[in-house]
C-alpha cells in the first residue's frame, strides 16, 4: 500500500492516492484541477485501477477533475451539506481565480458521520467536521493509521472559517471531538500543505488547543 501526495491546481491542493498494487486498485482522495495528468502514470506504473474517488469537501479547488474522473465511471463519495457546491460550483465562483473552469459533479454516493465505506479491502471511517465547509468530512484509514482531513485542520494551522457555512466554534469542535479523538500517532494528511500527527497538533497547535 502506497499514499502518494499529489499537490495540484492553482492553490496546491493535495490530492491523495493510495495504491494497492496486490489487489490492482486505487482510490484518490480530492481531485484538483489537472491531478488526472499526474495519477494516470501512476495507475499505469503500479497497475491499479481507481475504484473510488473521496471527496473531503466542495470547495471548488478540490473538485476542479472531478467531474472529469466521476465521467470514467469512478464512484464519487461525499458529505450530503456539500452537494450544492459539486453540483453547482459556480455557486462559489467569486471565490476562484480568473480563468478557472468549474465542471458539475454529481454526488450519488453522500457519506455521513459514522458511516463506514470498505473500499481497497480496508474498512474506512466517515468523521463530519464541519466549520470550514459544511460538508467537510474526514476519511480514516485505521489500516494505515491515516486520516485525510481535507481543510479542517492543517499542520499547525486550521482551516479557514470566514467562508460561506463556515464557523470557528464548529471548527474548534470539530476538531476536538473528531479529529483529537483519534489514536494519538494516527497520520493526518491535510488538503494543503505538509503531513502532521494527531499527538503533534493536541501538543502544538496555536489555534487549537487539546
Ligand atoms: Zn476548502
């Protein structure tokens, strides 16, 4: 099993694709803008077949490919609260930049706290931790001791608030009572930037404090 980080799109989203060359399939985590062109050698390199995409939230530079891979006939997973914004991504469009196109997705497989999806033969965890985006929801692989968070919680940082559906009390709790509630060694793997540890951030985040 493979977890390679993918930063993609104008605002280096990381997308997230883990591969698992034993059963020949894959699932990718987020789908900025281009990251088709990225992971396609690597599917081809590993012999894997992408057999789901997990989209962590709506926000338009997560999204941006995936209307794109969904037309492959990918599954498209994601929280119900953000089906507006993959359905109807212009709906942010004051928050792009100039020239970005925003493709329609369809959300037909919505998740929900607690839900569990078995996917790559591993049993994976749906957390909500909404705050920055309604529908932000997280993924946990206790398998691989891994949990992709999408925008909620950063390393050493959290997720913008100021958005629309955002709210910093929901973040904070969100945080506290979904993400720090994990094993402490458990990896987080954000929507932007580095990789950090659950332990890491309840002992040294400045914006949240264990
Ligand atoms: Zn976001």
């Amino acid at each position: 099993m493979h977890i390679h980080c993918i930063p993609a799109g104008p605002l280096a989203t990381n997308a997230y694709l883990i591969t698992d060359s034993g059963r020949g399939e894959a699932l990718l985590v987020d789908a900025p803008h281009g990251v088709w062109e990225d992971i396609e050698p690597i599917l081809q390199r590993e012999n894997c077949r992408l057999v789901a995409l997990l989209i962590t939230h709506g926000h338009w530079d997560h999204t941006g490919d995936a209307a794109r891979i969904q037309n492959l006939g990918v599954p498209l997973y994601a929280h119900e609260a953000d089906r507006l914004f993959i359905e109807h991504p212009e709906v942010m469009g004051m928050f792009t930049i100039p020239g970005i196109t925003l493709e329609p997705a369809r959300l037909v497989h919505p998740v929900a706290q607690g839900d569990h999806l078995h996917l790559l033969g591993m049993r994976i965890e749906v957390r909500h931790v909404p705050g920055h985006c309604p529908g932000n929801v997280l993924f946990y692989f206790a398998a691989l001791d891994a949990a992709f968070v999408g925008d909620a919680l950063f390393n050493g940082g959290i997720g913008r608030y100021d958005l629309p559906g955002g709210s910093l009390e929901m973040l904070e709790r969100s945080i506290r009572t979904q993400i720090y509630t994990l094993p402490a060694n458990t990896a987080v793997y954000p929507g932007h930037g580095p990789e950090t540890t659950v332990g890491d951030e309840m002992a040294s985040n400045p914006y949240v404090p264990a």
